[in-house]
C-alpha cells in the first residue's frame, strides 16, 4: 500500500513539474510574441512619422530622409543575406558583419532623432546636416557592398549550377537516345563489311 502511495505521489510530482515547466514556456513565448509585435508597432508608427516628416523642407525634412535611407539600407541588406544563408551558409560570416554595422546605424539614428526632435535651433541643426550626411553614406554603402555581393554570389552560383546541370541533361538525353548513335554507326558498319576479303567456303 506505501509503495502505491509513494508511486503516486511520485506521479504527481512529475505531473506538477512538467506543467509549471510548460506553463513558463508558454508565458515566455506569449512575452517574446507580445514584445516582437510591440517592437514592430512601434517601427510602423515612427517610420511613418518620419515619412510625413522628409516632406517637410528644411534640416528637419533632410534628417528624416537620411534616417529613412539607413533604415532601408539596413533593412534591404538583412532581408537579402537572410534570404541567401539557408543555402549558402558562408553568408551567416556577413550576417554578423551587418550585425555589427547595424549597431553604428542605430546609434547614427539614435542621434539623428535627438537632433530633429531635441534641437531648437534651426542652424546647429543645419550645421551639422554635412557630418550626418557623410556617416549615413558610409554606412549606407557598407551595407550595400555587402547586400550587392550577396546578390552576385547567388546569381554565379545559379549559373555555375544551371551550366553543370545543362551538361548533365545533355549526357542523359544521348543515352536515352541510344538508337541514333547505333543508327549513324550503321552505315560505317555496312561499308567496313563489304570492303573486307570474303573468306574461301
């Protein structure tokens, strides 16, 4: 009777412990989806603050285009090398070389915003327009370069691949078509035959 007992108690342990485990696991991926969709809410939200405001004219208006083009760099870059790694996984090494450049841009942006949001004054902010421009264009075609390899890369490999398997198909239909060449073969037969000595019966 104890070792009944004791088995189910052990029983409901488990039982207790598997469902706290999964009830953790599930609160943990409800948090992740919850903070994933409040990250990409709020992406929306300023991206299309920043659209209505690069129609502005002015430093205000330029900074936000020049926010807009390293978010669209960036994010140009990261769909393309993502795209790309599940078949080629040399480009997980480039992933993480725009991991790195996508810190600068953040904090380029970072700044960009304090200074279209924070600065009153219309000429320091026209002052420093020339250095946020160069920054943006250095990161900008760092993340280009990398984005424009990627895309040649895959277009070799497709056509080394195409061209070794042209080759192939090629070799496949002659055998399957093995007819033809004992046809043209044929006739070269019959003449070596008849220029050959008949034997004596």
């Amino acid at each position: 009777m104890d070792l009944v007992i004791g088995v189910l108690a052990l029983f409901f342990v488990l039982f207790v412990t598997f469902g706290v485990i999964a009830a953790v696991r599930v609160t943990r991926a409800v948090k992740r989806g919850v903070e994933r969709t409040g990250t990409q809410v709020r992406r929306t939200v300023e991206e299309t603050t920043l659209r209505a405001k690069s129609t502005h004219p002015g430093p205000a208006g330029e900074l936000a285009r020049k926010r807009l083009e390293l978010r669209s760099s960036i994010d140009g870059t990261r769909r393309a090398l993502e795209a790309g790694v599940a078949r080629d996984p040399s480009l997980q090494e480039a992933i993480g070389l725009l991991d790195r450049l996508h810190e600068h841009a953040r904090q380029l942006d970072g700044e960009l915003q304090l200074l279209m949001e924070r600065e009153p004054d219309k000429a320091r902010m026209a002052a420093r327009l020339p250095e946020a421009r160069e920054r943006v264009a250095r990161i900008k075609e760092s993340a280009d370069s990398l984005r424009f390899a990627a895309q040649d890369r895959a277009w070799e490999h497709d056509n080394d691949g195409l061209g070794a398997l042209r080759e192939q198909i090629e070799i496949e239909s002659g055998a399957l078509r093995h007819w033809e060449a004992e046809q043209r073969h044929q006739p070269e037969k019959l003449r070596l035959d008849k220029g050959r000595p008949q034997s004596a019966p």
